[in-house]
C-alpha cells in the first residue's frame, strides 16, 4: 500500500519554497562569480516581485556589513543585524523565521502583508551570499543575546 505525503500547498507555503528556491540560486550565482556578490538583473526582479521594498533596504544592510552570526558550542545560532539608522540591534533567529523589530511583528504576524522583515531577509541574503561574520560564544551569551532588548550588539561587538 503506498505511503500518502501530505504536501501543503497553501499560498505561503508556495511562496516560502519559491524563496528558498531564489535564495539557492543567489548561492549559486555568487559562486559562479567567485564571491563578488553580484546578482543576475533576473534574479534581483525576481526576488523583488516577491519582497518589494524590503529587497533595498536588506540589501543595503548586506552591503554595510551590518548583520553578524552568534554562534555556541552546541550549534545554537542566532543573528544580530544592526539597524539602518541609529545604535539598535534586532535579533534574527532563521529556523523559525523570527525577527524582534517592530515590523516583523506588524507587517509579518498580525497583518501577514509580507514572508519576513528587511532584517531577516539580510541575515537570509548574507547566509547564501555566504556573507556573514561569525562569532562564537557560550549558551550563556546566546541566552543573554535572547532575553535582552539590545541598542548596541551583544558583547560590545
């Protein structure tokens, strides 16, 4: 008797696996082009049908550097991306797809106008892009990182 896979095929659902499948193919093209992080005209369009403004602004928090990885012994890892303006910092953690910025909480959760925030789109272009400066630290640092409303990045980085 074959075995029935429930696929869910929910309008976000598509849309996720349409992300993923864009974010793979910026990995791909910045391979190609031996880490020059340039991307296809094709592939920017396509990436903006689907994230619009925010495309800019993660883009521009790509460029300046502003998005660092934490990372503990045991594997756990969240991101802190520095705000375009001012001295804050919001917390990304990438499995569940969560952002501690206002607009995440507006824009994502309670009116789902868009997939992610323009911080979560950095960390998620910095990963493929493999774009992203590292940090190791103890759980500790990471659960301190996760209870602490921060203006500045964790650590004194």
């Amino acid at each position: 008797m074959p075995i029935a896979i429930h696929m869910d095929s929910s309008p976000r659902s598509v849309l996720h696996n349409t992300v993923d499948q864009l974010l793979l193919e910026v990995s791909r093209e910045s391979t190609l082009d031996e880490g020059n992080s340039t991307l296809s005209d094709n592939l920017l369009s396509a990436l903006h049908s689907v994230f619009q403004q925010s495309l800019l602004h993660a883009l521009d928090l790509v460029d300046k550097n502003h998005v660092t990885r934490f990372v503990c012994p045991s594997g756990r890892e969240l991101f802190q991306v520095k705000a375009s303006t001012g001295s804050k910092v919001y917390t990304c953690l990438v499995p569940s797809s969560y952002c501690n910025c206002p607009s995440f909480v507006y824009s994502v959760v309670l009116k789902e106008e868009a997939l992610w925030c323009k911080h979560l789109l950095a960390v998620r272009l910095c990963q493929a892009l493999e774009r992203v400066e590292s940090r190791e630290v103890c759980g500790e640092d990471i659960a301190e990182m996760l209870t602490t409303d921060r203006d500045t990045l964790a650590l004194g980085y």
